[in-house]
C-alpha cells in the first residue's frame, strides 16, 4: 500500500509503520531471549512444537476466511509453502533453542545480523539479482563482523576450527531463514494470512518428528511451569503480534522499507541480553555490531538501479 493512499495522512501512517515495524524488531529480538530462559525449563523441540501448535490454533481462530479464500491458491503451491515453513520456521527455531544451550543471547542477537547477509547471496545465487560494488564491500563487512562474534572476539580460534557450537549453530539456522526469505519472492499469490497459516501448519508437522527423535536420544523435556510461560511468550510476541504486525507495516510503507526494520533485531536483542539476562558486552560485540549494521547499512545504499 502507498503512503500516500487512503484517508490516513502519509506522516501518520509512516509513524504507525514505524512503531509497528519497531515492535516487530523488538518481538523478534525477545526471541533470544526467551531461548535462554527455556534452557532447563523445556527443551528445544518441545519448545518448537508446542510454539506452532500454538501460533497453528491462534490462526485457526482468527484467520479462518483468510484460509478458505486462499485454499485453492495454496493447494496448488503445497509443497513448495510447505518446505517454505519446515525449513524458514521449524528448521530455524529448532537450531536457535539448541543454540540457545551452548551460547550467549549477546551473540544470538548479533549473529541474526547475518540474515540480511545471507538473504542478499541467495538473491545474487538464485534470483540472479545483480551486485554492485558497494554491496559486495556491505556483504565482506557484515561476514567479518559474524565472523568474529564466532570466534569470541579472537581470529585465531578460526584458523584452530575452535567456533562456539552454540555459534554454529546459530549462523546455519540463519542461513536457512534466508533461504525461506529468498523463496517468499515467489510466494503465490494468497493473503498474507493464509499464508502464514500453511507454513505454520508444515512447521508444526514438521516439529513433530524433531521432537521424536529428540524423546529417542532421552533429550526431550516437557515444560516446567516457567516453561510453559516460556512457550507461550514465544507464541504470542515472536510468532503470532510480530508477523501481524509486520504484515500490517509492509502493507502501509511497502517490503523494501520495511525490511530495514529488521537491522534492529541485533541491537535490540544486545541491549534485552545485558538488561534482563546480566550478559557482559565486550568491546569485539561492539565493533562486531557495528560491522554488522555497516555492512547491511552498505549494501542498502549500493543497491542497483
């Protein structure tokens, strides 16, 4: 939707939309959050299941006329939506709440970073999108800051191949949410609701096994108390009021954007992680956000024309 268009005046309506998209950076930094508050509490597949299966009921509720209109849409493009939401949603959560146990919130934060990074590769890989020479610089600066959140603030432990698994991990999970991000520019064409709730419905199917073979290795844990609390605060703000809420934000000021937004996430998640989990940020997480949102800030402005 144009900001322009509509009886809303256009600084009103940019003003919602950044609020709105500024929410959404917030709710998706939480997420980090949350992660490390469940270690102990509930383990990472439960976590996954019960956190679509919950997200699955709250669309069954409200976004039913949303599903009906698009079921003839979405039934045509089944398998590809729902590899879309086994890898970008299940596959994603499912490592981010394993890294969870072998990393720092600090560094989950900062490693989401890398999205935007991976995101502009898969488009140059799979959408043949040209590059300019300035996002090539964005890009090598964005990779140099993930880089060195892996390896704790020393280069050195690259060369040794000694990076965090919690790291690991997470740089993988990002690499798949890109990829989920790349393949949403061939999205059929359905509202944005009907989508979300395939997708939701192939990670909850999806997280099923995950969780069975998690029982299997006797790793499985049901929620504590706290757990549950857990499960449902990632239900309602990461899930369910942030996709709402960023649909809502896309539709009044456009994806392009909108997008931008999300180079909040890593800096959100740095200031929750200190507040509210006491994590130390060293001066490497400093100059290692800066090459972050350098290098995305570096590859917006060197878009092509």
């Amino acid at each position: 939707m144009n900001s322009e268009a509509g009886d809303v005046p256009a600084k009103e309506q940019n003003g919602r939309a950044y609020l709105l998209l500024s929410l959404t950076a917030l709710c998706w930094a939480a997420n980090t959050i949350f992660g490390q508050l469940a270690v102990g509490e509930v383990s990472p597949m439960a976590l996954v299941v019960f956190r679509w299966l919950g997200v699955l009921i709250l669309l069954l509720v409200f976004a039913r006329g949303h599903i009906r209109r698009d079921w003839p849409i979405l039934r045509r493009h089944l398998i590809f939506v729902s590899a879309m939401g086994m890898l970008g949603f299940a596959g994603f959560n499912g490592l981010f709440y394993t890294a969870a146990h072998s990393t720092t919130a600090v560094n989950m934060g900062i490693l989401q970073g890398s999205i935007p990074m991976f995101v502009m590769i898969g488009a140059i890989v799979v959408l043949r999108t040209p590059v300019t020479a300035m996002q090539g610089i964005g890009v090598l600066a964005t990779m140099v800051g993930v880089a060195l959140v892996a390896a704790g603030g020393d280069f050195a432990q690259l060369a040794q191949l000694a990076v965090n698994h919690g790291d690991l991990l997470m740089i993988i999970a990002c690499a798949l949410y890109a990829g989920y991000t790349v393949a949403l520019r061939r999205r059929p064409a359905s509202s944005p609701l009907g989508l979300f709730t395939l997708m939701a419905a192939a990670a909850f199917v999806t997280a099923l096994p995950m969780a069975a073979a998690e029982a299997a290795a006797g790793d499985f844990r049901w929620p504590t108390t706290m757990g549950w609390l857990i499960v449902t605060g990632v239900t309602l703000f990461p899930s369910f009021l942030a996709q709402i809420f960023f649909i809502q934000g896309v539709e009044m000021i456009g994806p392009a954007r909108a997008g931008v937004f999300v180079n909040l996430v890593p800096v959100f998640a740095a200031v929750l992680a200190v507040v509210f989990l006491n994590e130390s940020f060293e001066a490497f997480h400093g100059f290692a956000l800066g090459l972050v949102l350098g290098g995305i800030w570096l590859s917006e402005r060197g878009k092509a024309e």
